[in-house]
C-alpha cells in the first residue's frame, strides 16, 4: 500500500476511532437522529447487517442474554466481540431506548472499529525499510499520544459542575442564551499595500447604500487581495470587539477598522439581527462543556507551570529568549491558583507580622544573667582542655555531663541568645524573599496586592488578639510559646 495512501487511511480511523466523543461523525446525540438514520440501512455492509439482525432479535428485552465474548464479526479473521461493541458504544446509548435508534449507534460503532482494525493490520504490515521515515513518523504520532495522555492522567475526571453555577451563569449571560441574537454581517479584510487607502475605502462606502458593493467592485479594478465573509453567527461565537460593533451598527449600515498593526482595514456591514432565545435546558450541556473546558485548559496551564518552574530552560538566542519570556507572561495572564498556593502566599506576609510579635515575647522572657558569668570564649577553651575540665569541682563528673552544663550556661548568655533571634527573624522573612525572588506565574500585581492586604491584616489582628485577650496574653506571654507555634505553622504549611 503506497505510504500517503496509508497515511490518508490512518487520519481517517483516527477520526473514527472514538465513536463516542463528542465531537465525532458517529456520535448520534439523540433519539430523532439515529431514527432518521436507519433510512440508510440497507447500505450496510454483510457485517453490519448481521449485526442489525442479531439486535433486533435480542433487543430490547434480551440485549444483555448474548454472551459477550460472542463474535459479531472478523477483519481478516481477527475478531471483534459484543463486548468490544457494548463498551465503545456505551456512553452514546445512554438515554436511549427505541430499539431501531440503538441498532443503528451499535452498528456505527462496529463501522469504526472494522476500520480500526483495518488500519491496525495495515500498518503491521509496512516495512520499515520500504518506507525509511516510517519509523520517524510513527515515534511521533506515539509521543504526542503520550503527552495527551499524561495530561488526561493529571487532570483526571472533573466532575459536573453544581447547578446553582450552570443557572448563575445562564442568567448573567442572557446574549448568550435567554435573549441571544443571531448576526448577520459581512466582513471585508483589506490589506493596506498601497493599491487603495483608507481614504478611498471611506469615500466608496459614503455614497449609500451601494457603496459596499462598490468598494467590492473597487477593490476588484486595482487587483487588491481581499477577503470577504458572509456570517451567521450567534454572541457567543463573534469576537468581542467584533460583537460591541454589531450591537450599535445598524442594518445596512457599515463600519471601517483600522488594525492594530495599522496595515489592514476591515470593513463591517450589518445585514440583520435576529431574535434566537435558547431555553435553560438546552443551555444547560453547553454550559457544562464550557465550564469543564475552561477547567481542564487552566488544569492544563498550571501543570505545564509547575513543570517550568521545576525545570532549568536555557535559550541561548537572545531574541527567541525575550518572545519566550513575553509569551510566558501573557499565557500565565488569568492563571488561577489553588487555594494552597494562595494560602501559601498570604502566609508570606502574615508571617514577618507575627515573627515580630513573637521575637519581642521570646526577648521579654530571656534568662536572667548569671552573677557568676563565664566569658564565652573562657567556657570554650575550658571545656575543650581536660585539665581544667576535671580539676575543682567538676572532679567527680564525666566529659558529657561538664559539657551538657556548659553548653547550657553558654544558651543562657545574652550573646548567643541574640543571635538565635537573629536566625530566626531571617528564618521567618525568607518565604516573603522568595516570593518576590521567584514570583509564581499566576500572581499579578492585582493579586499580589489583595493577598498580601490579607496576610498583613491577618497578622496584625492575631497579635492584637493575643495582647488583648488575657487567656491568650498569658499563654503567649511564656518564653517558647510563640516562636514554637509559629514555628510548626510555618512547617505544616511548607510540608501541605
């Protein structure tokens, strides 16, 4: 089998592989549908026919009597079984009851999978040294698999979403559902090159009526490549932009827009609008559609953030470097964070607040100064010098003992003591400096501001709850109480 050949079959089965997605030709959503479809029954092939008859034989009352491990039919002699039928096309006979409407969803399913099969057996057979880039192609097509499916495996099932969410959002969407409006407009895209001006455009389209025709017949005499489009289309499916233009134009009016980039025009004329309301029920699949593809894009962003953020990327060209650093930024726009992350980030600034508080608890209630104080470094050379150590009244003790005083007598000394609240306060500022040295992604300045308000106000609030209310005041008042409960927050929300 020639390779392009090949390679056109095989898009084809792709195609047809799932016969119960949403978005496939086999997918039969409804009833109506699938009945208007046994029409074309007598078209099938052998096979399928003999399906249709075993199922009418056995539906509705003994579909499930048949063994699934029967073989409803083979591709040169590699078999397909009922169970093979039954769970490809299970999602798609969900809610359907009429007999002739599941014959026909089964009997699409089997078309898809003889053609799978079919493929299957024909790239088996291909030689790779035949075809040199085979092997190439093929590695490709398993890797993209691969990167779907890890996806897939990383967002896992997102469950439907509540229906006080699919009613809030039909209700403050009524363009798009209880009040939508079809659009009929047309569109030409004109590309500023010289052969008109904006100016031309504009003097055409003022003589009436007539003037987008003539712009047409214009555009046509100077050999200018434009585009031309003639829409219907609802709110929901025009650009924004677009959809702002189409509410205030009125029909038969037009409108000139100069883009962005400032090198093409696009001239907007308004043919009519059309009342299209869409009830709840209907909306309610679209809605969940949308709201479970938005969820699984933004999944779909976050762990491809985590995954930059843990790697180490080098760009070594300086202009594909600055569009990379660019592109980053404008995909990360919008990117919702879990609640652990912005927790995270609160506790960042909340965390300086109380370290404060409890660092000024802690050196309120340091130890009292011995009288008989011993320099640091005098207790250091004495413990380290046997001599010393095991004369006088340490005669009697053994090395850990004398060295377990010591170091004791040595914590108690201002100097050290000091120097542990030193390491402390670095300790606890240091989520607040790597946030700001390695921002996340998902953080704008909007939010940044929002949730560092909170964890300040957070904190300041806890300290004056310990000052004011006295179980707390006493509580919090002992030498290790603060440091060590903020001490254990800040692990568990390290380790979370």
């Amino acid at each position: 089998m020639p390779f392009c050949f090949l390679a056109s079959v095989l898009l084809a089965a792709l195609v047809c592989v799932d016969p119960v997605g949403a978005q496939t030709a086999t997918q039969v959503p409804s009833q109506a549908s699938a009945q208007s479809a046994i029409s074309s029954q007598s078209n099938l092939n052998p096979s399928s026919q003999a399906v249709l008859q075993t199922e009418k034989e056995a539906s509705p009352q003994g579909e499930n009597k048949l063994g699934a491990n029967e073989v409803v039919a083979t591709v040169n002699q590699q078999k397909i079984t009922r169970a093979q039928v039954d769970e490809a096309a299970a999602n798609n006979l969900q809610g359907i009851s009429d007999p002739d409407a599941r014959i026909r969803i089964k009997t699409q399913v089997l078309t898809s999978l003889i053609n799978q099969v079919l493929v299957e057996q024909a790239i088996a057979q291909i030689d790779p040294k035949a075809n040199p880039d085979w092997q190439n192609r093929a590695q490709k097509v398993i890797q993209s698999a691969l990167n779907l499916e890890y996806m897939k495996s990383r967002i896992g099932e997102l469950p439907d979403p509540n229906e006080q969410v699919i009613s809030q959002i039909y209700r403050d969407n009524p363009d798009f559902y209880a009040k939508r409006k079809i659009y009929h407009y047309l569109v030409l895209t004109i590309p500023l090159d010289g052969k008109v001006s904006q100016a031309e455009v504009e003097t055409t389209l003022s003589i009436g009526s007539a003037g987008f025709d003539a712009l047409k017949d214009l555009l046509k005499s100077r050999k200018v490549n434009f585009g031309s489009t003639n829409n219907w289309l609802s709110g929901d499916e025009i650009n924004p932009g677009l959809l702002g233009i189409l509410k205030e134009l009125p029909e038969s009016r037009t409108r000139v827009q100069l883009s962005s980039d400032k090198k093409g025009l696009a001239v907007v004329k308004s043919i009519g609008v059309y009342s299209d309301p869409v009830s709840y029920d209907d909306a309610k699949p679209v809605i969940i559609r949308k709201i479970n593809g938005q969820k699984q894009t933004q999944l779909a962003t976050n762990i491809l953030a985590d995954l930059r953020a843990k790697a180490n990327i080098d760009i070594y060209e300086q202009a594909l470097a600055g569009q990379y650093d660019v592109f980053q930024r404008i995909s990360s726009k919008g990117q919702v964070a879990t609640r652990l992350e912005r927790i995270r980030v609160i506790w960042s600034f909340a965390l300086p607040i109380l370290a404060l508080g409890a660092l000024i608890a802690y050196y309120r209630a340091l130890p009292a100064r011995n009288p008989n104080h011993v320099p640091v470094k005098k207790r250091l050379s004495q413990l380290f010098r046997p001599k010393v150590a095991y004369s006088g009244k340490n005669i009697k003790k053994s090395f850990l003992q004398i060295a377990r005083e010591e170091i004791a007598a040595m914590w108690r000394t201002p100097f050290i003591q000091y120097l542990f609240i030193g390491f402390l306060a670095l300790w606890f500022c240091r989520p607040l400096y790597s946030l700001f040295d390695k921002t996340p992604e998902w953080v704008t300045l909007e939010k940044l501001i929002k949730l560092s308000s909170i964890g300040i106000l957070a904190g300041i609030a806890v300290i004056i709850a310990c000052w004011k209310l006295p179980a707390l005041h006493r509580l919090f008042s002992k030498r290790w109480a603060g440091v060590g409960t903020l001490f254990a927050v800040h692990l568990i929300v390290l380790i979370a």
